[in-house]
C-alpha cells in the first residue's frame, strides 16, 4: 500500500476530537489508537514515539536529569533535519510544530522561576533548554516578557496567572492556546505525518483536560513554589506548575510523582 494511502486510510479510521471543550471523554480509547497506529510504517512509528517522548516525558525515569532531556530533545530536532527520506515541507512543518511546543514550555517555565525561584537569569550560553528563544530569554531575563510580547501575545496574560497565584486559569490558557494552533499545524492536509502527529498530541492534550481537577491544580502550585528549583524544561507546557519544578531542576518526591 501506498504510504499516502496509508496515512488517508489512517486519518479517515480516526474520530474528529471536536471543538475545545464540546467533549467529556477522548473520541477513543488509548489502544484503539495505538492500534490504528499500526498502519504507520516503522520509520514513521519510530519518530511519532521519538516526539511523544520528547513532548510527553511522564513515562521516563524518575532520574533523568535536565542535561539528558535537553540532550533527547536536540537529537531529535538534529535527527529531523538530517532526514533525507521525508518532504522538505513535511519535515519544517514537523520541526516548528516540536520547536514550537519546546518554545511554550521555556517561556512559561522561565516566568515561574524569576518570579518565585531565582531572580538571576539562566548562566548564557548554557545547555538550559532547547528553544529558540533561549538567548532573547537570557538578555531580557528581568523585562516582565522577555520582550516577547509582540511575537508571544499570551505571555502577558500567563505573568498575570502566575502572580495572581491562579494556576487553573494558567494550565487552562495554555491547553486552549496550543489546541488552537496545533489545529492550523497540519498545512499539509490529512494524507501525511503531521496531520497524524497533530492528532495524537491534541489526543494527549484532551485526555489531560478531562482528567483535571482545578483543586490539584492549587495542590500543585502550593508544593511547587515551596520547593528548590536549579535546573530546566521538562513536563508538559499546559501543566505550569509541574513544568516549572520539572524545568529548572527536579522537585520533591511529591512533586515528581506528579509526572
């Protein structure tokens, strides 16, 4: 089989996730998507599990330090661009789409650590993060948004969150914002891989939302800041609270528990 026609037969076999939101449980379960996934070819199943692990790092070892995350997440964007089997569009289009999420979560890791952690920036130059903003972050550690709030208008309104102590109103912000661009990410329509891993970090994202309670989030924000927080980017971008803790250093056993 083609593997265009895999990726249509792929996408047609998926139920729509619907509008942010409208639903109160994820358009199928977990192992019926992995078992559609099958359809993918091996080289394609191996990068969409590379970006899940890159992305979604719950299922790694407790003591993966912030060195190895940073270092998982560059071979990756290393491996994509060395690629020579995928279209050019296909691949940028893979690449902004990580880089992107990669973005989200330094921006609003590095919120909650000046404004609850260390008031000193990150040492320049360090092996910190992986975003493309690292070095704009690194100058303008001590401007409320890194002079970023043109190119990131939301960050105004997550400094508010933080300060505010809302953390709810923060995670809920964020997985609204990401849904919403992801759902613009795929511009290569439904027959290619993109499309494939749009739809199944919005169903990692769904299955997040549903499964939220607004009082853990208070939990979590309360544990986080009483904890010592020295090194960079791990969980999730919508989970603030554990991002911060996981991004700049590892948390205490209660807060590691969370991933």
């Amino acid at each position: 089989m083609d593997w265009r026609d895999r990726y249509t037969l792929l996408m047609s076999s998926l139920p729509a996730h619907g509008r942010w939101g409208s639903r109160h449980q994820t358009p199928l379960s977990r192992l019926k998507l992995e078992r559609r996934l099958r359809l993918l070819s091996p080289q394609d199943a191996d990068l969409l599990a590379r970006i899940e692990s890159s992305l979604q790092w719950r299922e790694l070892p407790i003591n993966t330090d912030n060195r190895q995350l940073v270092g998982r997440q560059q071979q990756l964007l290393d491996a994509l661009r060395d690629e020579a089997i995928r279209p050019a569009a296909e691949t940028s289009a893979l690449l902004t789409l990580i880089q992107r999420r990669l973005d989200v979560r330094t921006l609003v890791a590095a919120l909650w650590r000046r404004e609850y952690q260390q008031a000193d920036s990150p040492s320049p130059g360090g092996d910190w993060t992986v975003s493309r903003y690292r070095q704009i972050i690194e100058r303008n550690w001590h401007e409320p948004t890194f002079r970023l709030e043109v190119a990131q208008p939301w960050l105004s309104q997550a400094l508010q969150f933080i300060r505010l102590h809302q953390p709810w109103e923060l995670e809920q912000m964020l997985l609204q914002y990401n849904w919403a661009w992801m759902g613009r990410s795929h511009l290569l329509g439904d027959n290619s891989l993109i499309a494939v891993v749009v739809y199944v970090l919005k169903w990692d994202m769904l299955n997040r939302r549903i499964g939220y309670d607004a009082d853990n989030a208070v939990v979590r924000f309360k544990n986080w800041v009483t904890v010592d927080i020295t090194a960079v980017v791990q969980d999730d971008d919508s989970n603030p609270a554990r991002d911060a803790g996981n991004t700049f250093a590892k948390t205490s056993a209660a807060a590691k528990r969370e991933l």
